[in-house]
C-alpha cells in the first residue's frame, strides 16, 4: 500500500515523525471504530492521515443538521446519508488503497464477533447514551486480546481511557456497573468514570443536558481532540514506541481551563471518594432536571409502563441515594471535587 508512488507521496511529509518502515507497517494495521460520529469519524480520518490501512467501521445512522457543529462528515451535501458510507468514502479519497469495510446497523452480540475479527485495536466512537453497544465492544476487545481505547469529548477539552487486553480492570469493573441498579446509575457512573477530575464541571450548563432526547453540549474543538488523543496513542501502540497508559489509569485535558491530569483510580468508580462523587453528581442532576423523566429508554413499552418504569426507576434511585449518603463518610466531602459539585 504504502509502496506504491501515490502512497510516498501522499505521507511523505510524515517522515521524520515516523520512520519509512514505520510508515509501511501503519499501512498493515487494522483499526475497529463502532460509531462514526462525534469522535469516530475524527478517529477515522486523523488515522487515515497518518497511513493506517484498513479500517472497521459501525454506524446505523444518518446524517442531521444537529451533526454540524462536531461531526466530520456533516456537511449540507451529507445531510440523509448514512454515516459510515460517508466515512468511507472520505477515507478513500485520503487513501484510494485503504481497505475500508463498514457495518452499517446496531453493534450488538450478534455481529460483534464478526467486526472485530481483522481488528488491532478497538477506537470506541459509540455514542455516549448507547451503554448497552458499548459493553459488548469492550468485552469482545477483551475476549479476543486487543486494546480498547475511549476518548470522551467534554466540554472543550478531552478524557482518555485504555483498558489493556489481559491486565487490569476490565470496562464494566472500572465502570463498577454492577453495582448500577438503573439506566440512570449507568450513566451517572459512566460520566463520573471517564472524567475522574472533572475539568468542565465548573463552566458546563447541565440545564441544556436532555436525557430524553440523548442530547447534550458537544464542540468540534473536543471531538477533534479526541480524535488527536487516540490516533496517538495507535500509533504508539502499533510501533511499538509505548504501551497505552492502561485503566485504572487516566488522562484528561481541558483546554479552556489550561489543566491537564493524570491519575489513576485503584479501584475504579468502586473507590469512596468516586462512589461519592457518583452520588453528588446523580443529586446535582435530578436538581436540574435532568435524568428524572428519562430513567428508562421505554423502548417496546406502552406509555402506562413506560410512565410506570420511570416512577419506579425514581423510587430506586432515592432509595440509593440515601443509601450512599450514609456509606459515604462526611470526610470526603470536600477532597477533590469539582465546585459545582460541593455541598
């Protein structure tokens, strides 16, 4: 691939950051990104800049205005197109030699395996709401051996978790989903996990978050950024120059704050001072009315059971919040936590 005339060419002015062998072994690398959206499509086409020649992609949607203001593929001209069609064809005008294969419905336990099979590594780009997709990549990344990676845009800036293929925690461990008796939970705990130090909590309007309509502020600038974060951390990956910084560790910059952390969890959202950043975070958002009303997806429900789902799925989550509230020691009320988030 990177052989030929047009392949010299077209990445040439990548040596000097890489090598021309290293070049050559981008192009035999393989990448899997289920969800070609907010951060999957800059995955995509950041790699595909870089050389990497063959790609895996997942997406049953299509294009909509509110795709404007963050997706790579949305453009006027895009508007009612299937996003991975799309992807792959700006791939293949980067790279005419890319081997490019798109699943175009739902990542689920039926077609996952088979996604996955040609696959170096798993670039989660799956939409945040879609918990139950994104389980089942990061458990079928484990089972076949590969590194999964995830890149969360948040606010103007950007989390990164790695979770390495025999060590370590696995995505549901760190999460700590068993302990998540809701959708609700879930997802409270999937936001406090993959931004352990909360950089965008002090300017971030949690009024304009609809958990009904799965909507939430987004910018270019950090799904852009994301896409930057991992297609780093492939390349290092692939050339052997380092391994990912592996959950229970992280990383997370904010570009309007200027901060950048490093840490690492040792017991992932299970630890004390995350279980009760879980339940300040989870109080905060029923304050502004936020997962109250959307606890369920009410999908196949009439709306009597759906309105009953909802009321039962508040009983439990006040029923854990007391619960917390009396685990949780008054002492760490105040360490490291974001303002917003103090009593």
């Amino acid at each position: 691939m990177i052989e030929s005339s047009f392949g010299d060419c077209s990445f040439e002015r990548n040596f000097g950051l890489v090598t021309r062998d290293e070049q050559r072994r981008l192009a035999r690398v393989c990448v899997a990104i289920p969800g070609v959206g907010g951060v999957g499509g800059w995955h995509a086409l950041t790699l595909a800049r870089q050389g990497v020649g063959s790609f895996r992609l997942a997406d049953f949607d299509v294009f909509t205005p509110s795709n404007i203001n963050r997706q790579a593929g949305a453009f006027v001209s895009t508007m009612g197109k299937p996003k991975v069609e799309v992807l792959r064809r700006m791939i293949l005008d980067i790279n005419p030699e890319a081997d490019v294969k798109v699943l175009p419905a739902p990542l689920d336990a039926t077609n996952v395996g088979a996604f996955l099979e040609d696959a170096d590594v798993l670039l989660d780009g799956i939409d945040f709401f879609a918990l139950d997709a994104r389980r089942i990549a990061f458990a079928e990344a484990r089972r076949r051996g590969i590194w999964a990676l995830t890149a969360g845009p948040l606010g103007f800036g950007a989390s990164m978790l790695a979770f390495a293929p025999e060590r370590g925690p696995t995505f549901d461990q760190y999460f700590d989903f068993a302990s998540c008796k809701t959708f609700a939970e879930r997802l409270v705990a999937f936001a406090v996990g993959l931004a352990p130090a909360g950089l965008h909590a002090d300017y971030l309007d949690l009024a304009t978050v609809d958990v009904s309509r799965q909507r939430g502020p987004s910018s270019a600038l950090a799904c852009q950024l994301c896409g930057s974060m991992l297609a780093l951390e492939v390349l290092a990956l692939v050339l052997d120059w380092r391994e990912p910084l592996a959950a229970p560790a992280y990383t997370q910059l904010d570009l309007r704050t200027q901060r950048l952390v490093t840490g690492t969890l040792r017991f992932g959202n299970r630890g004390p001072l995350q279980r009760l950043k879980r339940f300040l975070f989870g109080r905060l958002l029923r304050s502004k009315g936020v997962v109250f009303g959307a606890l369920e997806t009410g999908v196949g429900m009439s709306a009597g059971a759906l309105q009953r789902s909802r009321a039962s799925g508040v009983a439990a989550i006040e029923v854990a919040d007391r619960r917390e509230e009396t685990e949780v020691k008054e002492a760490w009320r105040r360490r490291s936590l974001p303002r917003s988030l103090r009593a």
